[in-house]
C-alpha cells in the first residue's frame, strides 16, 4: 500500500503540469501566424485542425489504454518528449507540411495526457480517501490549466510582433519543464482487471459505454457537444476580432481573459453545482452557448467579442461537473481508456464537422458562421439534455 502521502503529492504535481500544459506561448495569435507567415485559408486552418483531431482519433482510446496498462506516470512523460519535438518542429516550419508534421507530433502528445491526468487525479484522491470532492480538485486543476494558458497569451501579441518564432521557442522551454516534473509523480496502485486479450478488453470498455451504461452515454454525449460549441470558436474568434478593427497588440491580453474566465468558473463550477443543483446546472450551461452565439452572430463592433466570453464561462463549469459525472460511472481498471474514449469521440465529431464550418467561413464570413452554429445548437442541445436529466434517474447499467 502507498502511502497517503506520495498520492497527496500528486495532486500539486498534476496542478503544476496542467499549469505548464496550458502555457501555450503561440496560441493566442497562431491563426494569425498560420495565415501570414503560412500562408493558409480559414478552411485550411480548419483541415489542418481536422487532421489534429485525427491524430488523436487515432491514437486516443489506445494511448488511454496504454496508460492504464503501463502508468500513468510513464504516459504523461512520453507526452512531454513528443511535446518538445512538435513545438520544435514549429520553429522551422514554413509549409503547410511542416505544420501537419508538428500537428500531428502534438496531437499524439495531447492523447497521451487526454484522460490520463484526470485518471491519476481521481486514483489518487481515491488512495487519500478524497474522492467525493474530486470536482473541487478538477476544478482547481482546470483553474490552474487556464491560469496558464492565460499567462503565456498575456504577452503573445507583443512576443509575435517583435520575432514571430519567439512563442514556439518559449513553448519547447515550457515542455522541457513539463517533462522534469512528470519525474515527481507517483503511480497509484489500482485493481486491474484482465479478462483475455487487449482487444478484447478494448472492446469490453467500449461496450460498456455504448452499450451496457445508458446513463454515461448520455452524459459523454452532452458533455461532447457542449464541448464542440465551446471548440469552434477558438479557431474563428481571432479573425472575427480582426475583422471587427480590434488591434493584434490586444488579442494576447483579450485571449487571456478568456482563459481567466475558464479558469475563474471551472473553480467555482462545483459551488454553482451544489447552489442550482443539476438541472438548473445544466440549463445555465446552455443558456450561455446560445447568449454567446448570439452575440457573436448579431453584433458587431470593437466589442462584440466579449460574447465569446460566455462561451469560455460555460466551458469551465462543464469540465468539472461533467467529468465528475462520467468519472462516478467508469471502473477504476478501464478509467483512463474510458475518459479517452470520449476524447476520441469529441475529437472525431470535430474532424468531421470542422473542415465544413471552416469552409462556410471562407465563404460567407465569420458573423454568419457564428449564426448557423446558434441555430444548430438551438436544435440540437434540447433533446440532449432531456435524455441526460432523465436518465440521471434510473438504472445506468442498462441499455
């Protein structure tokens, strides 16, 4: 048995490793540096994020499994080495090619830590008998994670003007740091489960989601398309604030108040939680995807980007309640492969739907696309919360 001590290590380790994994020194200008310095289209953008997404896709549910069978621990550190070789590769880049190289490199990296960081958080507080207040500690994690990401976009615009290239040099520091701290983690010691071959097992988890537990069905579903109407305007919110005169100077200092925003509520997203309860939790979560497109597909002006805003609000309470949620459902053996599995289906919806919503983007501008997605989500997430909330109340371990 570990002691209580090691595990409760852990906990800051994984907070310092979401902070260093959101410290994304080229994010808030890298539409910007893909367009200008690249030379793509918004559609390529969104091919090139497709591609991403397939990368994970591909390599999702089986890293997840991999990291249940090998650890946790080595996982998170064979994501950072392929972290410092994508954000390198990116220092030389000057083609389309170069950038898929290092799309990909980086996809692989992000399905390694998909899953496997939140499993480790959860074992963990599970070896400290912390587990029911895990949507606090996911919480914070998400908080730190954003603080992060708003740390590095702080001074993006001022970094990309004065050496387009010093952001990705910064971002390889950064995973170099972030490959020395996965050396403090500890590995929990959790039930394992082999029931015959790895296929078969792969293929009993993806049963029992899909199949055997109604009730984490529902929830990964919701949880998903709650995800995409937070995901699509991360790739379209910097050429719409461009087009809508705000200066490039601004666009790291607005981007890290979106990710303070997402930081700020996913904190209190487990008090919102315990004050509104889940349906009143889950209506607030809609009612900010639809507030925010909204906004962003009727208004226009200088402005008209802090409805994006309500978008960043509602993706920091999802994360932690939901995950919660799915976290209550899934056995400790599969747990990781599970929380990938759903990573898997997220990042191929948007490999599928991404390319098509860029390419209206090119077509017919970033306003319209903002307002077909609203009358999308109009229809599609009320039927989808119905099923969540009533099966909330049965037996989840049917189909």
């Amino acid at each position: 048995m570990l002691p209580m001590t090691s595990l409760r290590r852990n906990i800051p380790l994984l907070y310092a490793f979401s902070f260093l994994q959101m410290t994304l020194f080229p994010m808030a200008v890298i539409t910007l540096f893909w367009k200008d310095h690249i030379g793509l289209s918004l559609s390529q953008i969104l091919l090139l994020q497709s591609i991403f997404a397939v990368a994970m896709v591909v390599m999702e549910y089986p890293s997840g499994y991999i990291s249940d069978r090998v650890g946790y621990r080595t996982a998170l550190t064979f994501a950072s080495i392929l972290g410092i070789l994508g954000w390198g590769v990116y220092t030389v880049a000057s083609s389309f090619w170069d950038v898929l190289i290092a799309e990909i490199l980086l996809g692989i990296s992000t399905s390694f830590i998909s899953g496997t960081d939140s499993a480790l958080l959860y074992e963990s507080l599970k070896g400290t008998e912390e587990e029911p207040a895990y949507a606090r500690f996911e919480g914070r994690s998400t908080g730190f994670g954003q603080t992060g990401e708003a740390a590095g976009a702080l001074f993006a615009g001022v970094l990309y003007a004065k050496y387009p290239i010093l952001p990705f040099l910064l971002q390889v520091g950064v995973w170099i740091l972030a490959l020395l701290l996965t050396r403090g983690l500890t590995e929990p010691q959790r039930e394992q489960r082999h029931h015959g071959g790895h296929l078969k097992e792969a293929l009993a988890s993806a049963r029992y989601v899909f199949i055997e537990n109604r009730r984490l069905r529902v929830t990964i579903l919701l949880s998903i398309v709650l995800g995409l109407s937070s995901f699509y305007p991360v790739w379209l919110i910097q050429p719409y604030m461009r087009d809508a005169g705000v200066p490039i100077a601004s666009f790291g200092p607005i981007w890290a108040g979106a990710n303070l925003t997402v930081a700020i509520f996913a904190v209190l997203s487990h008090r919102v939680r315990e004050r509104l309860k889940e349906p009143g939790m889950i209506l607030l979560l809609v009612v900010l995807v639809w507030g925010g497109y909204l906004g962003l597909g009727w208004t226009a002006g200088v402005w008209g980007f802090l409805f994006y805003y309500l978008l960043t609000a509602m993706r920091g309470m999802r994360g932690p309640f939901l995950l919660h949620v799915t976290q209550a459902e899934i056995p400790s053996a599969n747990r990781a492969g599970t929380l990938s599995l759903q990573s898997l289906c997220f990042r191929l919806l948007f490999a599928i739907t991404g390319p098509l919503v860029g390419r209206y983007a090119d077509a017919c501008g970033v306003r319209k696309t903002f307002q077909l997605l609203l009358i999308a989500f109009l229809l599609v997430l009320p039927p989808l919360v119905y099923l969540f909330l009533k099966n909330r109340h049965i037996d989840g371990s049917v189909g």
